[in-house]
C-alpha cells in the first residue's frame, strides 16, 4: 500500500518544477492528487499523464492570489475528490535585484503570490481537513528563510514569512490533529532555479558552478524536495510537527 494512500492531496503550484514532482510522487505513492495551478500551466497535460499512468489527478486552475480563485477551486477540489487532508502549500515566485530599486508593486506581487497565497488556501482548505479529521499541511519555505542573499531581501523575507506561518499553524492546530511543517530547498535544478541564477549573477552575486559546489555541493534535484515532503505529508512523521526540514546537503549547517 502507498504511503498516501487513502489521502487527498492539493499541491499549489503542482504543474512544475517540485510542484510536479511531488504530484507525481504523492499520486505514485496512493494519494488522489489536486493540482492547483495557474490557467496557463501545464496542469491539465500533468494530471492527463498521472491518469494514463495509474494514478488519480485533477487540475483545478487558480491564482493563487486572488481569494475568489482559490475559494473556487478549493471547493471544485473537494466536491471532485472530498475533504483535502495533505496539503502542500508550494506556489511561488522569485525576484532579485536591489532593495533600493525595489518598487512597492514588486514587492505586493512577491508577497501576494508567496505569502498571501499560502493563507488563502490554507483558510480554504482547513475547515474541510479539520472536519475530516486531520491532516498534514506542507509549506515550501527555502534556505532563504534563515540565510540572506544579497538582491534578495524581498524574496528572502516571504520565506521567512513561509516559515513562521508553517510552525503558528502547528501550535494553533495540533490539538486538532493537524500537522505544518516546512520543507527548504537549497539552489534547485528547476526553471524556477536555474532563473533565480540567473537573476543573481546579473547582479554580480557569486552563485557560479564552483560557488554552489562549495555551498552545498551541487544544485539539489525537484526529486529530492518531492521525497521530503512526502515524509512530511504521510504518517511516518506523525510526531513531527512544526519544523523546518532543509534539503540542502548541509548548506544552513556551515
């Protein structure tokens, strides 16, 4: 029996990068699995590819920013699949540049799809999952969360926003039988990644092939952030509550 069996799981952000690797992993491992992601996402095409492969998917589209979206989408989830009872708050974005030249309207954008994001689905899903019985909320936070990079003040303080909220909604709800915790990734090997590079280097930030083999080793594979918050999000972390698990290959420890 899979690890998730008997679970549903929405994942924000599902249709790429770790996003997509954890809805393949989580419908792989017996979960039926909600992608919520943007209108022109590849959703539709992942979940087609889940079905043919023997698992359950849906894609349900929102922005996760807007309150109306994800109201929306949150109850189409729950009346195709039931009551969610993991849920992997992974929607975001990056930006880097300047903090001098930062402009209210980035840091709004940041904020609302990172940070915002995150509380709407949350509020949304929570009722359902605690009438359910429990469940198990993941938040992808970033080392950005504990370690500041220069270009990336707005970036870095909706991580540590990510991280606060996973460990609140532990505290407020574990008497409830929820679980939140938060998993980290390092630099990653995603477009999402590979930009974030990008973006730093045009700023004159060290994050060179030799620079990331010396932080921690090599870029860290979606695979890999998809296989630590399925440990978060089955019951084998039943007593794991409100922590921060980096996947970083020792990136924080230095």
């Amino acid at each position: 029996m899979g690890r998730l069996q008997g679970k549903v799981a929405l994942i924000t952000g599902g249709a790429g990068g770790c996003g997509l690797a954890a809805s393949e992993l989580f419908a792989k491992e017996g979960a039926k699995v909600a992608i919520l992601d943007l209108p022109g996402s590849d959703g539709e095409a992942v979940a087609a590819r889940i079905n043919e492969a023997g698992g359950t998917a849906y894609f349900f589209a929102a922005d996760v920013a807007n309150a109306a979206q994800v109201e929306r989408a949150v109850r189409q989830a729950e009346a195709h699949f039931g009551p969610v009872t993991v849920l992997m708050n992974h929607a975001g974005t990056i930006a880097a540049g300047p903090f001098l030249e930062t402009t209210e309207a980035d840091w709004d954008r940041l904020m609302g799809i990172n940070v915002k994001g995150m509380f709407l689905v949350t509020k949304a899903v929570l009722p359902g999952m605690l009438a359910a019985g429990g469940g198990s909320i993941v938040c992808t936070s970033s080392i950005s969360a504990v370690v500041g990079t220069p270009m990336e003040v707005a970036y870095c303080t909706t991580k540590g926003a990510c991280h606060m909220f996973a460990r609140a909604i532990a505290v407020e709800y574990r008497d409830r039988n929820i679980r939140s915790n938060a998993v980290c990734p390092g630099f990653i090997g995603t477009a999402h990644g590979l930009r974030e590079i990008e973006l730093l280097q045009g700023h004159g930030v060290d994050v060179s092939e030799q620079a990331i083999a010396s932080m921690q080793g090599r870029l860290c594979a979606p695979a890999e952030v998809a296989a630590a918050a399925l440990f978060l999000a089955s019951d084998e972390s039943s007593f794991v509550n409100g922590t921060h698990l980096f996947v970083d290959n020792g990136y924080t420890a230095i």
